[in-house]
C-alpha cells in the first residue's frame, strides 16, 4: 500500500499534475532498476561465456611443453613483451623448452615467484614454439562474472537516483511557482475579507 501511494499509483484528487509527473518519474527508475539488474546479468554471462570461449580456442590453437628455467623468476618493471596473461606474484625467467617440430628454444617465459632455476614447468607453445600465454593464471572467474552482474545494477541505480532527485528538484520549484501564482491571484480577495 505505501509503495503504491510512493510511487503515484491510485485515485487521489488532490494530486496535481507536477505530481503524476513525479510518480511518473518514480515508476520509471522503479523499471529501469529491474532492467539493469537484468542486463547486468546478460552482459556478465556474455562476457563470461566470451572469455571462455577464447581460453578453449587457446588451448585448440597451442600445445603444452615442458621448459626448464634457467634463472630464478626476477620481477620485471615494464615487463617483457611476453608477458600476457601473467598473474599477480609472478614475474620472468629465462627458459629452454622444445618446440613441436623438435627443435630447442630459449626465452624469456612468464614464471610464478616460487619457482626456481632448473625446475621444470609446464608451459603453452603455438606450432612455431613460441610460448603464449596461459590465461589460466588470471581467469575471467564466475565470481569476477558475478561481480560485474552486481557492479552494473549498482552504477545504473546511482544514476537513476541522481535523475530522480533532479526530476524532485524540478518538480519542487514548479510546484512552488504555481502556489505562489494561485496566491496572488487569490491574497488580495482574502486581505479583503479579513480587513
């Protein structure tokens, strides 16, 4: 009962038009708020499903090999061109590896900070041998998914608060605009009777 009197719905004759227009505004933020809760949740499961689309087409185009570090990981500031899809706590090593064709390479590898130098580790390479980069290491995670639903209702009901204190404020002065219009026309009739 007292949303609906908030939100305008029902028989009032004293509601003026500036009123409906608010209630109007009300109702408005009331869908849009529904509506961005559920494109959170469309645009959070698409870019979910997107990343792990990409990671699988990842895995089809590479191919693991087993690298041996040759240094102990150094943390690298800017690091390395190599460096995509690194994860926090991690940094560079230098490694050799075998490449598909058979061939050995070395290079700079991206490396978690517990590794050590003569370890073997398991890397991707593509069908040249070139390592790319894991993205398992920094996953789009349901929970980052779910985030971004979360994040996305939040920032549209900011919004929508702002326009509804603007739509109030507009509202509120000509509202008073209009009372004082009817006072004037009625305080000189009134001064009368009382004078």
């Amino acid at each position: 009962m007292r949303l609906g009197r908030w939100l305008g719905l029902g028989p009032n004759p004293l509601r003026r038009r500036w009123d409906r227009i608010e209630a109007a505004g009300r109702v408005t933020a009331l869908i849009g708020l529904v509506v961005s809760v559920v494109a959170g949740i469309i645009v959070a499961t698409g870019a979910y499903q997107a990343h792990e689309r990409a990671v699988q087409s990842e895995a089809r185009s590479s191919q693991p090999a087993t690298a041996r570090l040759l240094t102990d990981p150094a943390m690298m500031n800017p690091p390395p061109a190599a460096s995509s899809g690194r994860a926090a706590g991690s940094g560079f090593a230098q490694a050799r590896w075998t490449a598909p064709d058979g061939s050995v390479r070395q290079g700079t590898i991206p490396a978690a900070a517990v590794w050590r130098a003569g370890q073997d580790v398991t890397i991707r390479v593509d069908a040249n041998g070139t390592p790319v980069g894991d993205n398992r290491a920094n996953r789009f995670t349901p929970l980052s998914a779910v985030m971004m639903a979360i994040s996305f209702p939040i920032g549209a009901s900011a919004l929508l608060w702002l326009a509804l204190l603007g739509l109030r404020a507009l509202v509120e002065r000509r509202t008073l605009r209009e009372w004082e219009d009817e006072w004037r026309t009625v305080e000189p009739r009134w001064r009368k009777r009382i004078i």
